[in-house]
C-alpha cells in the first residue's frame, strides 16, 4: 500500500548505482523509500571517462597503439555494464518513477556534486562504482562521503533486508555530530510508524536518552529510551541484531577524516559491521 509517512521531509533522494551485493540493496531499499514516502528519486550512472579510458596513465615508448586499444576494449565493457545496471533498475522499479543522471567525473566527485542537490545519499557499503576494489567491504567512495559530503547518507549492507516496519535504533553519544543526525533523521520522515529504540551511551546517559527521546517525540515518532555502559559500537551491533533493527541511526566521529576510517575507528566498524542500513551523517 502506498501512502506519506507521518512528517516526512525529505523530497530528494539519490540513489548510487552499481552492481555490487550492497549496491543491489540499496536500490531496492531506495525503490521502497520512494514508494512509500512520494520523493523523487535520481539514480546516478558514473562513466569515470579518465578512469577508463587511462587519461593520465603512463604509457612506454611504442605502447601508445596498444594501450589505445586496451583503454578503447575496456571503456566499452565498462559501458556496456553500467548500461546493463540501469536495465536492472528500470526492472526492479516497480512502476516507481525516477530520473537517471549520467556521469563522466570519478565516482566521489560526481556524487558530491549531485548529492549537494538531493536531501539524502542511498549507497551501497560495498558500493564503488566501478573505480575502486572494495577489500574489506567498506567502499573508499563512502568513506569520502562521509568525509566531505554535505547531505546524510544511507548505507546499505548487501543480503536482505529486515523489514521496513522493524524497529529503528539510535545510538546517541551526545557529540555533535549525533545531535546533527537525529535531527535530520527526525526531518527525514523515514522511521514512519516503526518503533524508535534510544541507547544513550557515556557521561549522563540516562539524560542523554530522555532528551533524544523526547525530541523524536515532538517529531511524531514512538520512542523508548535506555541508558547503557560499556563499548557504544559493539553493544549497537548487538542490538541491531537482536531486535532486529530496520536502520541504524549514528552521527560520525568527529574526527572521522579519511585516516580515522581506514585506521579503524568506531565509525568505520559500525559501517562495515551493521546488520541493518545505517543513517550517519558528520
């Protein structure tokens, strides 16, 4: 049944395709989103042109005939794949509309470029999009987004989703980057009737929790809070898991820079970890 969830928002997703497990994910959970709430939905096809085509590469004296060939061979596979992904998308649409938006730049420029004009980011957590190999199952593109994107993402494991009316978990430190999500979580109109499960974590947890909680109260949301002590990543995972939770909200490290990520802060464990879609924003 289609109908606007209660308070909704957010008018503009972007949804960042590519053929990896998350990447399917996260266009089926974007096609639900639309669905369910009306907003427009863009999906970005990026041809990285420099990538493919070995615009600055290097090439050894009386190697340039071949390597031309090469880079023509694999600009045109690459082609034919991101035309085969949009085939796939209009496929598993479901008579939902949306806009498809090609891109030539590399993958990070060209989502932040286009995320700029969206209210939210839907990407796979394994989602590349044809420029990078994913080895530990966090995309180098989400890490950028994260990094210097302007908009919150929603970043989508690969296998199957719990359903959309499970509950939805906040694990709520209290730093800014927190307070900034739950905010434009509450905008964003995405829990709907799903139940909301607060953990509030460090110094004054207790207080924390009562005050998201009410918070997401004045946003219409159905909410239970809970003070917890111990490691804020492992206990949220738990949780997520148990309940089991339709999406994870969390704000990023604050010092959540490139090196933070990669290195293993808690904000890339709870990425590459969750069981369930996380909402994160910086």
């Amino acid at each position: 049944m289609t109908h606007a969830y209660v308070g909704a928002m957010y008018r503009s997703l972007l949804l960042a395709l590519d053929d990896t497990r998350g990447a399917v994910a996260a266009r089926d959970l974007a096609f639900g989103i639309a669905r369910r709430t009306g907003a427009r939905l863009t999906a970005l096809s990026v041809f990285d042109r420099p990538h493919t085509t070995g615009l600055h590469e290097a090439v050894p004296l009386g190697g340039a005939a071949f390597a031309e060939r090469r880079n023509q061979a694999r600009a045109a596979a690459i082609a034919a794949e991101a035309e085969r992904v949009l085939a796939d998308c209009a496929a598993s649409a479901g008579g939902v509309p949306f806009e498809v938006v090609r891109s030539e730049d590399a993958p990070e420029a060209a989502l932040l470029a286009e995320g700029a004009g969206h209210d939210l980011v839907i990407i796979g957590r394994d989602s590349t999009l044809g420029a990078e190999i994913c080895d530990d199952g966090l995309s180098p593109t989400v890490e950028a987004l994260l990094r210097d994107g302007p908009r919150p993402l929603l970043v989508v494991p690969p296998g199957p989703m719990p359903p959309a009316d499970a509950p939805v978990l906040v694990a709520f430190e209290g730093s800014m980057p927190d307070m900034r999500t739950v905010q434009l979580f509450a905008l964003s109109g995405l829990a709907g009737a799903s139940p909301i499960k607060v953990l509030g974590f460090g110094a004054d947890a207790a207080a924390k929790a009562a005050r998201v909680a009410r918070y997401l109260e004045s946003h219409a949301c159905r909410v239970e809070h809970h003070a917890v002590a111990g490691d804020e990543a492992e206990i949220a995972l738990v949780e997520a898991r148990t309940l089991p939770a339709s999406m994870l909200v969390t704000g990023a490290d604050e010092e959540a820079g490139l090196a933070r990520l990669i290195w293993g802060g808690r904000t890339a464990h709870l990425l590459r970890a969750s069981p369930c879609p996380v909402f994160i924003h910086g």
